[in-house]
C-alpha cells in the first residue's frame, strides 16, 4: 500500500474502515485509527482494507466561532 508522501510539518490521521492493516508491525483493525507527526513508512494490508487519511497542518490558521461539537447556546 502506498501513501502520499510526507509533507514537513503536517500531523496525519489513519482510519481503518474496513479490514486490517500493520504499521510498523503494530495491528490496526476495522473502525481504528492511529496518529502520528512523522510518516508513515512501512504500512502493510492483512487483508482488502479501506482507510482514510486524514492530513492537517497544525500551523493553519482555524475558525471556532461556527457549529461544531460542543458549542453551546448562551442565554442572555
């Protein structure tokens, strides 16, 4: 399996969404994910797998004032 090479900087999550894949001989199994700040450099699938890769800048600028998970209403 093949992943887009690393950027400098960026922190990455993977998320198994069906299947089985080994990074650095560690198990990573269906609705798991792992996170890491450096690549990943030797991901191997146990069997067919679907993964997600999610890539975030840590140094991106970032907006808290929309609807997100634990925003609550005040009440005057």
């Amino acid at each position: 399996m093949r992943l887009p090479a690393e950027e400098t900087g960026r922190n990455t999550l993977l998320y198994v969404y069906s299947g089985k894949v080994a990074i650095a001989g560690e198990v990573i199994s269906e609705g798991e994910s792992v996170f890491s700040t450096a690549a990943y450099d030797d991901l191997t699938a146990w069997a067919e797998s679907d993964v997600l890769l999610f890539s975030m800048d840590p140094a991106a600028e970032v907006y808290r004032g929309g609807m997100f998970s634990g925003n609550q209403r005040r009440r005057a």
